[in-house]
C-alpha cells in the first residue's frame, strides 16, 4: 500500500519532508509536476492519494490519472472551507479534508483510510449533470430548462451532496469540488 501526498505547494512539501510522523510513516510527498502521466502513478486498490492542489487545471490533470476506471485507490481531498467541518475519516471515498489539518491528523487520517474497506461514492448521471452546469456557471432556473429536470430537484440534488460532504453555502470551494467530482468520474 502506498501512501502519496501530493500538491503543488513546495513549501507545504518540504515542511511534510520534515516532520517526523509523516517521514516514518512511509508517506511519499510528491510535487504535481513530477506527475507527467498515470505510468509513474500506476494506482492500485490499496493506494491512499492525498491531494491538496490550489491550481484548478493541476488539480483536475491529477484527478484525471488517478481516478482510471480499473483504479479503485482511496482519495483524500485537501480544501480550503469556510467553517471546517470536525475531521471523521470515515464513509465512502473521496473524503474532503479541511486544509488546516495538522500534520498528524493528516497522518491519522493516512492510517484510517489504510484501516478502511474501500467504498467509492458513485453520483447518478442526473447529479453529474447537475455539477457541470453548476460549475460552468447555469442558474438553477436555466438547468431546469437545458437538462429537463425540476428546480426542485435539482435543489435537492446539491444539498444532498453539500450534506454528503459537510459542504456550506455556494461558495467557490464548493463549485470547485463539484468539478473535482467530474474528473474523479469518467462518465462525465
């Protein structure tokens, strides 16, 4: 089983290389640029990805190698939330981690995932659906008419999925890791 942190952060990195939990944990801290394509990743089931990438286009790129369809890795999301929700590393994958974790919460958050059965959330194509025009910036009124589903559905569909992930308000963080969830599902 390996253990990968990656992000596009140096100095998140160097200060992961430092700490001594992390350093004998086993945990590799790898920069998104060494990541050229999915040979060098090679997920396999037992593989825990931490990736905590500001760049939206790095971190969809490394999504997109991660999540192949015979890889069912474990992966740990690192965000930027308003009003952190407390850290239960259980449920089904991706789990999203507020990025002020300390570095031994992230390593017990490591340990958990090993520990964990792996259970992958799946999205219906009405919730994909639903992401994509969230994120390219359709209104709730203009979804309900391109994709035929009702307003109140299509309510209910995003906060189902902002309970599901202890996401608050519309905020960008939020239509950021809707996009997450497309390039971690390659249906979409």
């Amino acid at each position: 089983m390996r253990k990968c942190i990656i992000s596009d952060n140096s100095f998140f990195l160097l200060a992961l290389q430092d700490d001594e939990v992390i350093r004998r944990g086993n945990v590799a801290a790898i920069h998104s640029r060494q990541l050229k394509s999915n040979c060098y990743l090679r997920p396999s089931v037992s593989d825990i990805f931490v990736v905590y990438i500001s760049d939206i286009a790095e971190r969809h790129r490394i999504l997109s190698l991660i999540a192949s369809l015979c890889s069912h890795c474990r992966i740990v999301l690192l965000y930027k939330m308003e009003g952190a929700p407390g850290c239960a590393f259980q449920g089904p994958f991706p789990w999203l981690i507020s990025e002020k974790i300390g570095f031994s919460e992230l390593y017990l958050c490591l340990y958990e995932a090993g520990k964990s059965m792996f259970d992958r959330r799946d999205f219906s194509e009405q919730e994909l659906i639903v992401f994509r025009y969230l994120c390219e910036g359709y209104s709730v009124s203009q979804i309900n008419k391109l994709a035929g589903l009702s307003e109140k559905h299509i309510y209910y569909l995003r906060q189902k999925t902002k309970r599901m992930f202890g996401l608050r308000g519309n905020n960008a963080a939020t239509m950021s890791f809707y996009l997450d969830i497309s390039k971690l599902n390659r249906r979409w």
